[in-house]
C-alpha cells in the first residue's frame, strides 16, 4: 500500500510498536518517555494496517512487529534518492505537526503525549490550561506537594533579605530557565534534580547561610516530608 500518493498527499503513518499513551495497544508502562519515542519502538505503516494492527494487539505483538520492522529495514536502499529523501521529509513533517481545535486537551514536555514542532491552538477562550501528563511531576500528589514546600520556603526566606527587590516569580522563571518548562511539567525522573536545585536555592539565602551555620536545617528531606504529610492518618 503506498505511504505517499502521487499527488503528495501523506498517507502512511509513523507507527508505535509500544504505545505512546496508557491504554493503548501494546502500552508497557516500565517504557520511559523517550524510549517510546526511540527509533527502536516506531514503525512505518499504511493508514490501512495501522488500523488493523492497532486493533488486534494479541495477533500482532510486538515481538512480531519489531520483526516486520527489522525485516523491512534490511531490505531497503542504504542510500535515499533525493525523491526519497523528500518523501522522508513529507512523513515528518505531518507527523510533527498537529492541530488542536477547542474542547481537546494538550499535554506538553511529554513525549507520552504530543511532540510536534508547531502545535495550533483554535480555542475561543481567552486563556489555555496546560495540565500535567502522569509521567510530570504534578501528576505526582506526594513530589507535586514537596516541590510546593520547597518553593514557599524560598519565598519565605528570599523576601526577608534586605537590599533586594523580592518577586515571587522570580523562582518560578529560574526553573523555566534551568529546566526548560514550568516545575509542574518537568519529568518525574528529574525530581531529584529539581528538589536539589531548589534546596541549594533555599541554602543560598541569607537566611539559609544564618540557620546553616548554627545547624538548623532549612527544609525537610523528601522522605521527612512523606512521614509528616503524607502519613495515612493526615491524607
């Protein structure tokens, strides 16, 4: 079946063996996000046996289709001709862009969710709500509520520091800075980081560096925080 018409409309698909998204065929929840997005789990389909495969999971298992991929990959051409070449760039270039209408929902920083390099939003509401994917930290209750705390303890300590103009943003653009999106959205497996970041933030402070010096701790480890906060008997 063709991927591509004559007349250049795109008609095959990039493909995930493994599902992107929870519930999907094939979905193997011990994938992090970029391996789903690996080279290794995507395969190039017809819009007809997408359909088909997605819709029989238990004939068509992944050890099959990662041996369908292989196969087809032996045989092809070592070299692309420049028509391939821009047929190449045809299938990228629809699978990198997406368009979002009104009433969707859009989950960024996520590779289990969209990835694409221009994403259109049509939504007749003045502002656009960004919630978490499960694979962020925000859709983690017990790392959501210990960022949280670290982040009012900085507030906390930086606005009693005399000489300085205080902003109770300027935290929250120093992590867009560092990490690239707002906490709530950063991977869950850079919790650490970002707990590290934001306890050398809290350190820094004139405050931290005074309770420092005479022994006090300035925040709670992880760990303190979960048997305070989150004992079965305060949830």
């Amino acid at each position: 079946m063709p991927i591509i018409e004559d007349s250049g409309t795109v008609t095959g698909l990039i493909c995930h063996i493994k599902a992107r998204n929870k519930g999907g065929p094939r979905y193997d929840p011990k994938r992090t996000a970029e391996q789903r997005h690996a080279f290794e789990n995507l395969i190039l389909l017809c819009s007809r046996h997408s359909k088909i495969i997605d819709s029989d999971p238990s004939t068509f298992s992944v050890e099959l289709l990662q041996k369908l991929k292989h196969r087809h990959e032996s045989d092809g051409l070592a070299e692309l001709s420049p028509s391939d070449a821009q047929r190449v760039a045809r299938l990228l270039a629809d699978y990198r862009e997406i368009y979002i209408h009104a009433g969707g929902h859009v989950m960024l920083n996520s590779p289990g969710a969209i990835q694409a390099t221009n994403v259109v939003i049509k939504n007749q509401k003045s502002t656009v709500k960004v919630l978490p994917t499960e694979e962020a930290i925000g859709s983690d209750l017990s790392k959501r509520n210990y960022v949280s705390h670290l982040i009012k303890r900085y507030q906390e300590f930086a606005r009693q520091q005399p000489g300085r103009k205080f902003s109770f943003a300027a935290i929250h653009t120093a992590i867009g800075k560092h990490f690239g999106a707002k906490w709530e959205l950063v991977s869950l497996h850079r919790f650490e980081h970002l707990a590290s970041f934001l306890q050398q933030k809290i350190d820094g402070t004139m405050r931290g560096r005074m309770n420092r010096g005479k022994g006090i701790s300035n925040y709670s480890s992880y760990e303190q925080f979960l048997a305070k906060y989150h004992h079965p008997h305060n949830l």
